[in-house]
C-alpha cells in the first residue's frame, strides 16, 4: 500500500499482509490523500504524471523521499506477515479453479486436512523454484529461490526501507495509534482479517513442510531487520 498527501508532504508505504486494508479504505474517501493498494499507480486511476512519470510504489516512495516527504513504513513480525502472505496465495489459487459458492468447501477440504495441505505447500514450492541471478543472487545466497518470496504479499521489504534516512516506522500492532496520533484520524474497524483456524493449519503446514528449512533462511535476514527496528 501506498499513501500519499501532498498538502502535509506525507508519504506512507508497506507491502501486503500489515493490516493496511482498513487504512487505505480510510484515507481513500479523505480529499487530500492519494491511496494504492498492491499494483502500480496506473491501475488506480493515478497517472504517472503525478510522480515525474513514475509508476512503480518503490520509485516513487524515492520520489517523494528526496521531496522532503515526511515518510512512514509499516512493517509487522516478518513470521506472522509470511504466514498471512501465503494464505492469500493459497487463496488466490484455490478462488481460479473453484470460484464463488465452490471456495468455500474445497478451501477446507485443502486447509483443513493437515497432509493434504503440507503435500500442496510443497508441491507449490517445487513448482515455483527458479535460478537467481542479478538481484536475486545477492538476496538469495544460497542461488535458488522461488516465486512464492517473489510475491507481494510475502516478499521481504524491510532491506529496501532500510536504504533511507530519517524515516519512522510504525509496527502493525500501533496501527490505531498511529491514524489516531499521527494522522489526526478516527480508526475504523479492521478489514481483511483471517479466520485463526485458517492461520493456525497454514503455520502448522508450514512449519512441518519439507521445504520449511528454506522459508527459515529466507525470513532469517528479515527478522533480525525488524528486531533491530522493535
């Protein structure tokens, strides 16, 4: 999510699964603030024009930061982010084949039978497996990485917001806190949020995979960043 008001040269960015549903929902009905969820600027009716013909949310936020833009990443505990970040992917994989009132019973046929999820975990990350290069090498250590990091909703981030200075950032617990304080905003009730039953099977799942050894040294790096912040 990005968010943007000119007037008060305030620049808020995160990526997926930080419990920005309900801040964007709030801020995109306030006149002086320019809203975006995960995709790039074009998609929501925000021209490139806006921001020196920048599109993408990680050029811009740049943009802005040497605009003098007061700037804030949300950020949450990388472990619970992950786990949240690929039950919006099963999600997404599951609602292609079974649209509509078909989700509802092959999602719990699949998330709710332990091996039957650990065997679709895995099969995902066999599938998605590529060879790094540029970047990626750098990133990924260990030279092979896989799609499903790559994702918005799963990705590390915290190394990008790193690269600037003089920024704040707001855990996802003191989100309330930060509409109310910060941003001078009533909060409004949460959005988005996930079942425990769902999250409690998918971190099980994920745990005993057989690719888990792999999800822990690619979240290593991103932990230590956010414990270093907290």
């Amino acid at each position: 999510m990005l968010a943007i008001n000119d007037n008060k040269k305030i620049c808020i960015f995160s990526k997926g699964k930080t419990g920005t549903t309900s801040l964007q929902n709030l801020l995109e009905n306030k006149a002086d603030w320019k809203t975006i969820g995960e995709a790039e600027v074009d998609w929501y009716g925000i021209g490139p024009e806006h921001f020196a013909g920048i599109s993408r949310q990680e050029d811009i936020v740049k943009h802005l930061h040497k605009q003098d833009y007061e700037t804030f990443f949300i950020i949450r505990n990388p472990w619970q982010r992950y786990v949240s970040g690929f039950k919006e992917i099963l999600q997404d994989y599951i609602s292609g084949i079974a649209p509509g009132d078909e989700f509802l019973p092959l999602w719990e046929k699949i998330v709710y039978d332990h091996n039957r999820l650990v065997e679709y975990i895995d099969r995902l990350f066999y599938l998605t497996q590529f060879i790094c290069d540029g970047e990626q090498e750098l990133k990924h250590s260990w030279g092979r990485a896989f799609t499903l990091h790559t994702n918005y909703h799963t990705c590390n981030f915290i190394d990008f917001c790193e690269q600037f200075k003089n920024i704040s950032y707001i855990d996802s617990s003191n989100l309330d806190w930060f509409i109310k304080e910060v941003l001078e905003l009533e909060p409004g009730e949460r959005q988005n949020t996930s079942k425990p039953r769902d999250i409690d099977s998918i971190k099980t799942a994920l745990l005993e995979c057989k690719h888990y050894y792999l999800i822990d040294k690619f979240l290593k790096p991103e932990i230590k960043r956010y414990e270093n912040i907290m």
